[in-house]
C-alpha cells in the first residue's frame, strides 16, 4: 500500500486508485488494528488530495506552436 | 406488360384508359429510381408543405411534386426558379388531370453528384482495404488525461469542445494542433495536425472536428489522405465534423464517430468531474463506515474481556466491601432519620392537643369572657352582675371595662 511518491505529487488517476486500494483492504478481514487505521489515516490523506485535485481542477489548454509543428515535420 | 389486343379495338372509359397508362409507366423499373438533372421553373411551396415545380432543360420539361416529408429534408437549401439541380424519385400518374410527374424524393445542387460519386467511389476502395472494420476500432478511454484536439484555431467548434471539456473534465490537458479545415491545403495540414499530435503528445484520445457547412466545405474530411491519417492514428479519433446529417469518411474510419464537435467533446469524457466527486464521497464514507466498525467491533471484544476480568479481580471485592459499606451506611442515616421524624411527629401530636385545650381558643371565633373587676369571678349569671355594677371584658385581642346599665 505504501507509495514512493509523496501524495501531494500524485496525479488524480493513481490517487484515486490507491484510495480504492485501500478501501478493499480495509475490507479484508484479520488485520490488526493499528495497521487498520494506519490505513484508514492513509486513506484519508488519499482522499483529501483527491479532493483538492477536483477543487483546483481547471483545464490546461496549449497549442502546438509553430516551432513544434517544424521540429516534427 | 400489357399487350393492347391486336384482333378487338378496345373501347375504354378515360379511367380505365388513363390507369392502364399509369400501370405502363410505373411498370418501368428504370423510371421507379432515377436521377434528373434540370433547372427549376414554376416552383411553389403552398401552405401545405408539399413542393411543386417543373425541371427543364433545352428541350423538354417534367413537372414535379416532393412531399412534404421529403421537402422538410432539402429544406437548408435555397430553392428558387432558375437554380440547377438533380433531383431523384420516381415516375407518377396524377389520374384527375392525366399528367404524369417526377415524385422526388432527394433533391440537391446539381455537380454534387460528381462529388458524391467520388465519394462512394472512395468509400468503395477504403471500404475493401479493411480501413472502416469495426474490429478495428479502438476503445474510447473512460478517462482520459491528454486529449489532443485537431481543429481550427479559430472556429466556434474549438470554443465549443474547450467548453463541454472545462465542464466535464477539467483535470484533463488538451493540446490543440491547429490545422486548416477547408480548401486545397487542408487535407495536408490535416494529416501533420494528426501526426505532430500523436508523435509530439501522445494524447490518450485525438477530436478531430470541424463544425457545419456546405458539403465543399467539409470535403477535406473526405480526402483519401486524411482517412488514410484517421485510420493510421496511434491515439482512438473521435470525429465530430459539421452537423448530425453529415457524413465524412473520416467519420468511417475513426474509432467513434460523433454527430457535432460538442458531441465528440462529450463521447471524450465518459467520466465527468461530477462522476469523480460521487465516486471519491462514496469511497471516504466506506472508508469511515469500514473504520467505525472495525473498532466497535474491537470495542465490543475488549468490553466482554474487561466485564470478565473484573468479575474475578479483587478490585471487584473492594468494590464489593465499599458496596456493603455503603449500604450499611445508608440504612444506618434511614434508621436515625426515621426516628427523628417520629418524635417530630409525636411532639407536632401533643401540641395540637395542648392547643385544643386552651380555653382562650373560643374568643377567636368571637365568644368573650365577662369577670368582674373586683374579685376576677367570671360572670356566669345576670344576677352577678347588677345595674351600676362595672365588668371586664376580654376579647381574643385585648378587653373592655364596661359597666352594666340594666340588668333584667
């Protein structure tokens, strides 16, 4: 469950995944509970960030320019 | 086909007549499904919906009838007496006045036809090669992160997709390669569009659009070049070129072929911004659900081996003693309490007695007690008293000396 990557740099996509990871793992039985809830806390960071994702989400919009268009070419 | 009888000359009326010509004329097959090219004459368009006008050339002239129904389909065009066409139906009789007339049921501007043939044609050829195999097509991703868009940088259908994205899905990036979408240089600016999108970005879905206008306007899209581009692309394309009766090959070949630019933006996001919050509200309170009863679970165990280590611990006998104590205590204050209230009670007894007894206790209901001054006897009789003799009074407040004024 645990991720190299800091959850503030993870994309919404993997973010959201994880929290669905997390989730079913809770769901499975025989697991003690400090890991439990190291789980649920790890859910919840999971899903703040989700949160804010959709919060700030605004779309980003570029155009191949000219440059772009020669490199190619 | 009817054969007139060669050995009787028939005599019919004119209904008969004009129903075995009608029978002989719609008979032809080659006169049941043609194409007639001609200029408009004589046209009308009366309240009924219904169109009539005459196609004439050099040398002949057919009149004309399109039913309403099929008229609504030709309605974008301009219709007027002079204007070039070819029209397609079938040959018809109208019996009442013996004229027989074009039923038309497709009517466009004449040199389309070329245009269509050669996109038939085409089609044809694509069609063969395996370029438009539904086996082909590529799934739409659910959603997408880069969407690459091929369209002109200026064009509503540009405001309009970047709209209906921002509102759907704004957690997506979307590059846009601008590229003519009309005229000579389109179809190669089309295809490097394609390409400079899928070797430079590498989008998860590509919206190739353009929206509405002539059929010359769209015919870029129909270009054998771009098809080919469609069908070659690395990212799914979805087309949404000009309006929902439009279709363009690239419409064939691309992996989802949406009626209008807007509709392609929409098909490009299957999954909404709204579907995630649903989705990440639900998640956090399985999260919560999951958590609470993980530990009212725990909560419930630990309170049944608590509940069983207290039953055999001496804190439970201290307990158990203090109880006692307490208890003895109680009953101790109830007893003495109880004792208090009986004296109390008794002694409440004997003062309502000693009350009862107090023979002032008549005066407050208004009796007096008359003595005489002299030697305090209460007077009892009149005789004690006789006239001129003084009395007291007593009253249940304070008392009167009087004096007696007859006495009988």
């Amino acid at each position: 469950m645990s991720n190299s990557k800091p959850i503030e740099e993870m994309a919404y996509e993997e973010t959201f995944a994880e929290l669905q990871a997390v989730v079913a793992a809770l769901e499975s039985e025989g697991r003690p509970l400090d890991e439990s809830i190291a789980l649920y806390e790890r859910g919840q960071s999971l899903a703040r960030h989700c949160a804010s994702l959709l919060e700030k989400a605004e779309l980003k919009v570029r155009q191949l320019n000219g440059e772009v268009l020669q490199e190619g070419a | 086909m009817n054969q007139i009888p060669l050995f009787d000359t028939p005599r019919l009326t004119v209904t008969e007549f004009t129903r075995r010509v009608r029978r002989l004329l719609e008979g032809d097959k080659a006169l049941q499904d043609v194409w007639v090219q001609g200029e408009i004459s004589n046209f009308s368009r009366p309240a009924s919906g219904h169109l009539y006008f005459t196609l004439k050339d050099a040398g002949a002239s057919l009149r004309c009838v399109m039913w309403k129904g099929d008229a609504l389909r030709a309605r974008g065009m301009p219709l007027h007496d002079g204007l070039s066409v070819e029209a397609h139906g079938k040959i018809g009789l109208y019996e009442p006045s013996g004229q027989y007339q074009l039923i038309v049921d497709i009517l466009r501007p004449a040199g389309e036809g070329a245009l269509y043939a050669e996109f038939m044609r085409l089609k044809a050829v694509l069609e063969a090669e395996g370029l438009f195999d539904p086996a082909r097509k590529r799934p739409i991703p659910q959603f997408p992160r880069k969407i690459g868009i091929v369209t002109s940088p200026t064009g509503a259908a540009l405001r309009d997709m970047l709209n209906v994205l921002s509102r759907r899905m704004p957690l997506a990036d979307v590059l846009l390669a601008p590229s003519l979408v009309q005229g000579e240089e389109a179809p190669s600016a089309l295809v490097a569009a394609l390409q400079k999108l899928n070797t430079i970005y590498q989008p998860d879905v590509i919206l190739l659009a353009r929206g509405g206008g002539s059929i010359e306007d769209l015919w870029a899209f129909n270009d054998e070049r771009v098809v080919r581009a469609v069908a070659g692309s690395v990212a799914p394309v979805i087309t949404g070129v000009g309006h929902e009766t439009d279709f363009t090959l690239v419409d064939f070949a691309s992996d989802l072929r949406a009626p209008t630019p807007t509709a392609a933006a929409e098909l490009a996001t299957p999954i909404t911004i709204d579907d995630l919050v649903f989705s990440l509200r639900a998640s956090l309170e399985r999260l919560d659900e999951i958590i609470g009863r993980k530990i009212y679970e725990r909560r419930q165990g630990l309170n049944a081996v608590n509940t069983g280590l207290k039953f055999y611990s001496p804190e439970r006998r201290l307990m158990t003693e203090q109880q006692r104590l307490d208890d003895a205590t109680r009953r101790m204050s109830r007893g003495l309490g109880g004792r208090l209230a009986l004296e109390s009670a008794r002694l409440d007894g004997w003062r309502d007695r000693l009350e009862s007894l107090n023979p002032l206790a008549v005066l407050a209901r208004g009796y007096a007690v008359v003595s005489r001054p002299q030697d305090g006897k209460v007077v009892l009789t009149a005789q004690q008293a006789p006239a001129g003799s003084n009395l007291n009074v007593r009253l249940a407040e304070g008392s009167l000396d009087v004096e007696v004024i007859d006495n009988s």
